[in-house]
C-alpha cells in the first residue's frame, strides 16, 4: 500500500513539457513538437494507421493493370473492394475492448504486425480469390483508426480532444490520398528499372508492407498508453483500476449514444473508405484518363483529410467552447447533411472540371464531419471510451461494406447512379444525431436536466461497491474536465450566486 502511495505522490508530482489537467491530460497541442508523452503518443498513432490506410488502399489506383494481370471482373473488384473494409468491423470493435483492457500502445501494434504479412502476401496473388482475401486481412489493420481516437482521447483534455482526435485521424486517413500518388509512382519507377508490367505492380507492394512494419516496432518501443505510464505498470502499482472485461462491453453496449454514433459515423467515415475504393477507376474509365492523372486526380480526396477532419475537430470544439455539447451535435449534423448533398451532386456531374471541384468540396465536408463525429465520442463514456470507439469505428466499416454491396457491387448501378444515392443515404442517416441527449448537457432540441451533473452521469457507470473501493476516481476527474461541455449559458447559471432571499 504505502508503494502505491508513493508511485501515486511520484505521478501527481512528475513535470510534463505540456500544460495539463487534473488527470494529466495535455490541455495544449503542439504540433512540432515529439515531447514524451503526449506529443510522442500523437505523431507515433498517426503515422501507424497512415501507413495502414496506405497498405489497405494500395491496390485500387493500380486496379487497371491488376485486373488485366488475374482476370479481374467487376464483380471480382467489387467484391475485393468490400472485402478490405468489411474485415475492420470485427477488428475494430475488437480493438476497442483491448485498448481498454491492454492499452492503445500494445493492442495497435500487435495488430499492426499481424496484418503486415498480408500486405507482402499481395506481391503473389494469382487469382481473384487470392486478391479478395489479402485485401481482406491487410483490411484488418484499419482498426488501428480506433487506438488511434483511443490515445488521443487518454492524452488530450476536453477543451482540445475534438481538435487532436481530427488531426491524428485526418493525418492517418491522409495514407487513402498518398496512396493513389505513391503507387502508381512507385509502379512507374519499378518499370523504368526494366520491370515487366505484371511483376511491377507486385514488387510496389513491398513499400506498403515494409513501412507499415517499422512504425508497429516504433509504436511498441517509443509509445506510452497514459500520460503516467503504460497500462501494466500503472496495473502493477495499483494508481490505475484493471477493470472487467465483461463490465467493459457491457457498459459500452447499453450506452444507446454508441449505437447513434456508429450509425452516422457509417456516413461519414465509411462513405470516405467507399470514395477511397472506387474513385481512381471512376475517373480512369468515365473521363478516359490515363492511370497517372486519374491516381492524381482520386490522391486529391484523400489528401483534403490533412485539413478537412482535423478542421472538423476544431469545429467541433469552438463550438463547444460557446455552446457547448449542444454546439458539437448541431455542427455534427449540419456538415454532413451539407456533405451528402454535395455528393448527390457529385454523382450528377457530366464534365470532368465540374466532377473534380464538385468532389474537391465534397471531400472537405465528409472528412470534417468524420472529425466533428469524435469530438462527440470521447464523452459517450469514459469507463467504456475503447468499446464506445470500437462500435463508432467499426460503424465507418459497416457503412462502407453497406454502400459498396448495394450500390457498387457488380453492374446493376453506374458509378455515378451509386453516388448519387449514396449521398441520399448520407442525409438520411444524418438525421439520428438528433437523438443524441445527454442529461446534464442537453441535445439538439432539448436543454439539460435541472440538478443532474457531470458527476451523476459517469458514476452512473460503476455499481456501489466499487464506488466504495474507489474505482471510480478516475470517472469523477474526467467528469470535472467535462465540465467544459457546457454552454456558456449554463456556466454562467452554475457560477452566479444565489440570489439572496428576503428575511
């Protein structure tokens, strides 16, 4: 015991190179920065999943020399195109319960690591079936997006959590935009060395596959769970609860916030993974481009992500500063229902300069809505914040396997028939952030309830007996932090002195 108040006294005591809060959260982002832990932390988990969105969407800006190389139908490229995200959902709401049992840190990286084979396995595909399942394990790996949120939201405090879950995850998803431009760069300078067009294409996969490799070491080795250390040694010393699995996920699964979450996520997020999987073909084939201008032109949705979701996470969190958890939802809802209306018109346009700048608009309002949608999440739970971000993530896949069965699979639609209802859809699935209410915040249309805190809801997640054994410490901090969410309405209401009363 006295070992663990001593850890505890060390902890409380320990100098950061960022301000912090009570739970030792950094309250300020500094970008150029790689100071331990914060700041490590941030740069290590968005460089690993850029490296594993480059490795999941290697293959579609060279899908016109694969198909010819195995015979690829549409249905074939359909098919595959659902395989590399449909793999995720599972993963990804596997990845939330792991990071809150093990930690961001290991749980990533191991799958980092499991998944890279897959990437090197595509240099030897010989058949559709091959093509289909390694871009169906290599898919696996985008469920590092949820450690990715999970970290952040363990390193960065509520005032500045929208903005550095936007930036890591805009960073990362920035690897389906570079990937449309490193591929085809990399296959065309494999040629010029005196490769055969099918071997080529092949040996490209080594880039991919070689540094998704590295950063999972570099994750395992430089990266830190916490802000006070990992999550075995903070187990060890007794500063941080080692909670029930069972407890965990059920927690996350009766939070009806989650589901609300995971289902719009799906439209936002997973209509990007959808845009990521078919755009470079779309404009190879309808406007008669050759690979290289088409691979630019698709790289350019992508590549809005380095502004466009960390832009939404700003959002997000200037709107909370005025408006609070009420502001996030409204910002949240009206940014995508704005970019499913972009897409509609995006599947409408006949010219190419008219499709480019339609689809260069629509990519920053789907990207910031994936950024306003996790300056929600970090507060749905805070015991269940893995399994929350778990079913959100996993919610992007869902959408994504969804859109591409029903609208890209085969031939019953054109492409640009697919897009226009896929953009129905997101506007359609927009609607249920307005059944997002927090009691002690309010929702879009409701305000919050009279005498219900900050402190009422997340105790509401632990049972008397651990409230007695004081498991639930680290609740009440991130409740107190929350405090932030607030409208400046009701801040103001909460800090004004009572009016006095008549003798």
């Amino acid at each position: 015991m006295m070992a663990s108040t001593e850890t505890m006294k060390e902890f409380e005591t320990k100098n950061f190179t960022l301000p912090v809060d009570a739970e030792h959260k950094a309250t300020t982002i500094h970008l150029l920065s790689v100071a331990k832990p914060h700041m490590r932390a941030f740069h290590l988990s968005w460089l690993q999943f850029f490296a594993c969105f480059l490795s999941t969407f290697a293959a579609p800006p060279l899908l016109p020399i694969i198909r010819d190389n195995l015979n690829l139908t549409a249905t074939d490229i359909g098919n595959a195109g659902i395989a590399s995200v449909s793999g995720a959902v599972f993963a990804r709401l596997a990845m939330g319960t792991a990071c809150d049992l093990v930690g961001p840190r290991v749980a990533s990286a191991a799958l980092t690591l499991l998944t890279a084979p897959a990437v090197y396995l595509s240099a030897i595909a010989e058949s559709p079936t091959a093509f289909l399942l390694v871009r169906f394990f290599t898919g696996f790996s985008l469920a590092t997006f949820v450690s990715t949120q999970f970290w952040m939201s363990s390193m960065f405090s509520s005032p500045v959590v929208g903005r550095a879950n936007g930036i890591a995850a805009g960073w990362g998803n920035l690897g389906g935009g570079a990937t449309q431009m490193i591929m085809p760069l990399v296959y065309t300078i494999i040629l010029r060395m005196g490769s055969a067009n099918f071997t080529a294409w092949r040996i490209a996969f080594f880039i991919p596959a070689v540094l998704q490799t590295v950063l999972a070491f570099a994750v395992l080795i430089f990266g830190q769970d916490m802000p006070d250390g990992n999550f075995q040694q903070l187990h060890k010393s007794g500063t941080k609860h080692k909670d029930k699995f069972s407890k965990v996920v059920y927690h996350g699964l009766t939070n009806y916030r989650g589901w609300i979450t995971a289902l719009c996520y799906g439209y936002c997020f997973g209509v990007e993974l959808t845009v990521d999987n078919i755009i470079a073909e779309y404009f190879f084939d309808r406007f008669n481009l050759n690979l290289h201008t088409a691979g630019l032109i698709a790289a350019c949705f992508g590549l809005a992500n380095f502004f466009a979701r960390p832009g939404g996470g700003l959002v997000s969190d200037l709107l909370a500063k005025k408006f609070g958890m009420r502001g996030r939802l409204w910002g949240w809802w009206i940014i995508q229902t704005v970019g499913g209306l972009l897409c509609i018109l995006l599947g409408l346009m006949n010219s190419l300069s008219g499709s480019i700048a339609v689809m260069l608009v629509f990519s920053v309002f789907v990207q910031a809505a994936c950024g306003l949608a996790f300056g929600v999440v970090p507060f749905v739970s805070r015991r269940a914040l893995g399994v929350i971000s778990g079913m959100t993530g996993a919610g992007g896949n869902v959408g994504a396997v969804l859109t591409q069965l029903i609208f890209f699979k085969g031939s019953q639609y054109t492409t640009e028939r697919g897009i226009t209802y896929m953009g129905a859809m997101i506007v359609a699935c927009t609607l249920p952030i307005s059944a997002i209410y927090f009691p002690q915040w309010g929702g879009m249309f409701c305000g919050p309830k009279s005498e219900f805190s900050e402190d009422d809801y997340y105790k509401e997640e632990w049972d008397s007996k651990e409230k007695q054994e004081g498991h639930h410490q680290a609740s009440l901090r991130f409740a107190e932090s929350s405090k932030s969410e607030r409208s400046k309405k009701d801040q103001c209401a909460v800090s004004a002195p009572p009016a006095s009363k008549p003798v």
